[in-house]
C-alpha cells in the first residue's frame, strides 16, 4: 500500500532525528578566539587608584601611567596611608616642623615591612601622592618631606588625565 504525502514526510522526519544533533564548533572557537583577544588586550590597560568621594584630584595633560606603588590619599579632613587614616589635616598643618610625625611613623614601618618586596619589584621608594586640589600647598611640602625623611625619595602626584587641547 502506498504512504500518503503526509506519512512520508513524518517517517523522514523520524529518520533525521535518530541520528542525533550535530553541533557545529567551528563558530563557538571563533566567538572563543575574539573574546579571549578582547579580555587580553583590555585587561592589561586596567589601573586601579584608590578613590574616595570626598577627593578632587586635580587636572593634567600627563601622558605616563602612575605605577602600583604606596598610597597616600589627602583630603580637606584626613591623610590615609593604604586607606588607612594616620593624621589630621587641621593638625599636621599646626605642626611647627615640617615633618609629620605620625605620617613619617607609618611610612617607616611600611619601608620596612616591604624592603624585601620593594627589592624584587624595583619599586623601593616610590610613593604616590593624591591630594585634594583644594588643599594648602604647606601640607603638600610638608607631606613630600615626610616622605623624603622614610626614604620615599620618587615621589608621584596623582592627577586626573585631562584631553590636550588641539589647535
């Protein structure tokens, strides 16, 4: 007895689906490939400053990327060393020397706890300063020699990148 049109037509039907799905790899590795060049080249870009809200860093046209290096983070209220807080601002700029001394305690005990560290990075006194644009420029200086005092002779200052102006 002959198959009806529509028989036939569910009979390959069934036939088709006994050999089993086929995935095709070929465009998942190209999907792969663009992803993995996409993180690759995006993640080295990456560097990471420590932020507060209550900071303003000031503006630059400064072309070199800031290395990882020691932190020191100066707003209108407090000095953080690491995002930890060392001094008061109001009081280091009442001090009569130019040396802050809870500051240059602190820095001496990281100069010491990362002597070892600082050796095989090649990072040994670097230090990286981000101060509130508002900020006196005595606390500056005073805060640069306590720095120079531990040791920290390669002093940074983090800026906010701003887009040369083009003529």
């Amino acid at each position: 007895m002959k198959m009806s049109r529509r028989a036939a037509r569910m009979e390959r039907h069934h036939r088709r689906g006994k050999g089993g799905a086929v995935i095709q790899l070929v465009s998942l590795m190209d999907i792969f490939t663009i992803l993995v060049f996409f993180l690759l080249v995006n993640s080295s870009s990456v560097q990471t400053v420590p932020s507060t809200k209550t900071l303003k860093l000031p503006a630059s046209t400064a072309e070199r990327t800031p290395k990882e290096t020691v932190a020191i983070l100066v707003n209108n209220a407090d000095i953080l060393v690491q995002g930890r807080k060392v001094a008061d601002t109001g009081d280091a700029l009442r001090l009569e020397s130019d040396v802050i001394p809870d500051l240059l305690t602190e820095l001496n005990y990281l100069s010491r706890r990362n002597r070892q560290t600082a050796a095989d990075t090649g990072a040994a006194g670097n230090i990286t300063i981000m101060g509130d644009k508002e900020i006196p420029y005595l606390l500056l200086k005073k805060i640069m020699i306590t720095c120079t005092k531990a040791n920290f002779t390669d002093i940074a200052l983090a800026v906010m990148h701003k887009q040369p102006k083009v003529e």
